[in-house]
C-alpha cells in the first residue's frame, strides 16, 4: 500500500511538472505573439508609397541605360556600323523589348512590397522590444504622431531619391520613364506636409517622442529614426542596386530573343 501511494504521489510530481513546463511554453509562445503583433503594428502603420514609387523610377531609368549599353556592346560585336543607333527602328524595337524583360523583373522584385515589409520588420524585431514597438505604434495613433509618421516617410521618399540624384543617375527627361515619374509626382503632392508639428501641449507626445535621451528604453523615438534613415535604408538601397543588377543580367540572359532585331537591321542595311 505505501509502495502505491509512493506511485502515486510521483506520478503527481510529475504531472505537475509538466504541467508547469506546458504553461511556460504556452506563456513564452503568448509573449512572443504580442511583440510580433507590436512590430506588426509598427510596421502596417507607415506609407511606403514614396519610397517604391521613387525606387521604381530610379530603378527604372538604371534599366534604360542598360538597355542602351547593351545594344552598343551587341551593335560593335557584330560589327554593325555606325548606323547601328536609336534613330534606327530595328534599335527602337530591340530596346522596348529589353525594357520589357526589365519591367518585369522590376515588378516582381521590387513593386510587389512585400520584400520591403520583411526588412523593416526585421530591422524593427531586431532593434526593439514588444515593449518599444508598442509605444511607437500607440505614438503614431495620435495626432502628433500620425504628422511625425508622415514626415518620417515623406523625408525616407526625397532620401532614395536624394541617392540617386548625388550620384547623377537621375534625369527628368528619360521618355521611357516619364509614366513612372508622373506617377511619383502624383503621388507626393497628395503626401506634402502641410502642418508643422508645435511643440506644445497640443503636441506633448510628440516633442516626447523626439526629446527624450535615445538611450532610454522608455523613448524610442529618436533610436526608431535612425535605425530608419541608417541601417534600413541602406538595405533598401542595397536591394534596388541588386534589382539593377538583376535586370542587366535578365537581358543578357535573354539576348537570343532580341537577336531578331539586329539581323534584321543587318538585312535592311546591306
């Protein structure tokens, strides 16, 4: 009888035990929902019209140039002379095909957003606790921070333009991508700040997010823009030169197709 209840009072141990390690799975499986849901909240809070309207016309205008390159590479490997050039309608159509592939490319790579949203979730999940994140979603609810949230994008839109244009990559009167730099536009002028942030009582929360040490945990604000402007952007800059490269790489991959073009301006020419 007492080696029973000795059974017994084991199995009870270790039930309980098991117990105990279940609820702290489940507890620790429940808190990293919440920082999930915090970063998730943080990230589902910004506009990033600006950034890929802008990074699709600069993308776009690298893809251009490309195109043009290699028809003066392919033009000189088979000797096709002088008048191998953009006045030509064999050129014209050889280069609309290339820009073609790259529209592809760039659509699949780089307009569809959701490679944009995995890296600002990252770099937030990396850089913030659930603790953090909810005080930077709850601060972009309010009024104060719904403005400094639109400024925050408006500034991250001029930068990857900013990018391109110090490194003279950018120009207004490329006509294959003038439909992209219309579509830029109309979309800024509805996102241009109109209202200044007063740091006053009506904006308290909004000089808080701001003011405060960037070494407080309690005060992300400061630390959440530079992470913003510094690592993040740097890895969406990184992405558009990498959707750049990969456009080159389609066309050439794909030469045999606008092979046609220049066989037929050999054939017209001679």
């Amino acid at each position: 009888m007492q080696m029973k209840l000795k059974d017994l009072l084991m199995w009870a141990v270790m039930a309980l035990s098991l117990c105990g390690t279940a609820f702290a799975e489940t507890e620790e499986e429940e808190q990293q929902r919440l920082v999930r849901d915090a970063i998730n909240r943080v990230v589902e809070s910004h506009d990033r019209t600006l950034i890929l309207k802008g990074g699709q016309l600069m993308i776009k205008q690298q893809a251009v140039r490309a195109a043009h390159k290699l028809l003066v590479r392919w033009g000189q490997e088979e000797n096709l002379g002088k008048l191998w050039w953009q006045d030509r309608p064999e050129w014209k159509a050889a280069k609309a095909e290339l820009i073609r592939l790259g529209d592809v490319v760039l659509q699949d790579r780089f307009v569809q957003e959701q490679w944009l949203k995995e890296t600002w979730t990252e770099y937030a999940a990396n850089n913030f606790s659930g603790e953090q994140a909810d005080v930077i979603a709850n601060h972009f609810e309010t009024e104060g921070g719904i403005k400094q949230r639109r400024l925050m994008e408006w500034y991250l839109g001029e930068m990857v333009l900013f990018y391109y244009t110090f490194t003279d990559r950018f120009e207004y009167e490329v006509k294959e991508t003038q439909d992209e730099l219309h579509a830029l536009q109309k979309q800024a002028l509805s996102r241009i700040p109109q209202e200044d942030i007063t740091f006053t009582s009506r904006h308290a929360e909004a000089f808080a997010f701001i003011a405060c040490s960037p070494d407080s945990r309690y005060c992300p604000g400061v630390q959440y823009w530079k992470m913003l402007i510094y690592p993040m952007l740097g890895s969406v800059f990184r992405h558009m030169e990498d959707t750049t490269r990969a456009i080159e790489a389609e066309m050439i991959a794909r030469r045999p197709e606008v092979q046609k073009y220049l066989d037929e301006f050999r054939a017209n020419t001679q």
